[in-house]
C-alpha cells in the first residue's frame, strides 16, 4: 500500500512583533467573540496559578484572567469562556493522580468546571497538548495524549461526537487550530537529554 503521498514541506516566515506580559506563554487563541486581539495562556511548572493574558494586536495588555489550570499546554477562547487544557505531570511536587484535565475559566477568573478528558480514569483523563475552539456549532476540539487522537466534545454535555487519531509524523503533537472544517495540528520532536 505504500506510505502514500509525502507531506509538504515549507520554511515559514516569522516576523518579531512584541513580547508577551512577564511570564512563560505555552498557548494562543483569537478573541473569537469579540475580535478584541488574542489570548496567551501561561505554561508554570511551580504549582502557582497560571496567567491568560488578552493582547490587542499591538501587544497591548487589555485584560488577565488567573486560571486553576496546571502546566497550560494548549488553550482556546470560545462562548465567553476561556478553555485551558492541563498536563499537571510535570509540575513539581504534582499529586497524585495529577492535575489534568480541561478547565473552564469565566472573564473574572472564576472556575466554572474542570472536567477530565474522555475515555480515562475518573480522576486523570490524561494530559492534554492542544485545545480549539469550533465556533459554528460551539464545541471544543481536544487533543488527547493518553488515547493518542483529536476529538470533539459538547461542552455543556461533555460527550464526543468526532474522534480520529492525530497525525504521529513526528514524535510529539504540540499544539492544534480549527479552520474552516480543517484540523492544523503542530508537531515537534523532543532531542535526546535536551530541552529542545
């Protein structure tokens, strides 16, 4: 059968625009409501709260929001709400089970659910690397690393309508964007005893 047709390959090009506020950025979503700029989400591995920030887009710091979410590895803004996916694992000192799971976050920084990811134990769904916002029928895509695939979830519910594997042709996923009926998804490799 063949490993089929190769995937494209192309440098992009970046352009340095603006610093995010003081602090570790790990994820990044449009104000889809408002179009008021873009949202950052802090990645902390100290077991403090983690910050997301609202930036116009000249950088310009309109509003933060501290979030109970532990080591935010993917985030998305969606129903007025913000979406933050935790990989609590690799905090210091994490308990067990760790702090993973999806947080539901109001502007006001109050906590209105933490839910794990399907298919898991009760208390630890697994760690999450990517969340998006699907505005056209109001459901959240969430990568999940335990199950190894990307699915959509009924955020009043809580139930899966779509599940598919996500796409291994590297050796991590880091990081996945709905578009207009597409999935974009991230991918990185980790090098052997570095950070990199």
């Amino acid at each position: 059968r063949g490993a089929g047709p190769q995937i494209p390959k192309r440098q992009a090009k970046t352009t340095k625009l603006f610093l995010s506020p003081p602090g570790w950025p790990n994820a990044i979503d449009i104000d889809h409501d408002q179009q008021r700029g873009f949202w950052v989400a802090e990645q902390r591995h100290d077991n403090k709260p983690e910050a997301h920030w609202l930036l116009d887009w000249n950088g310009k710091l309109l509003h933060t929001v501290m979030t109970n979410c532990k080591d935010t590895s993917g985030m998305c803004f969606g129903d007025g709400f913000l979406w933050s996916g935790a990989s609590g694992g690799s905090v210091v000192n994490h308990p067990t089970p760790p702090i993973n799971g999806v947080f539901q976050t109001d502007m006001n920084g109050k906590q209105i659910s933490h839910r794990q990811i399907p298919f898991g134990p009760k208390e630890d769904g697994g760690a999450t690397h990517g969340l998006s916002w699907q505005e056209d029928v109001h459901k959240l895509w969430i990568d999940s690393n335990r199950v190894g695939t990307i699915m959509r979830i009924d955020p009043k519910t809580w139930e899966v309508d779509w599940m598919f594997p996500m796409t291994r042709t590297i050796q991590r996923l880091h990081g996945i964007a709905y578009d207009n009926g597409f999935i974009w998804q991230v991918c990185g490799i980790q090098k052997p005893g570095t950070s990199d």
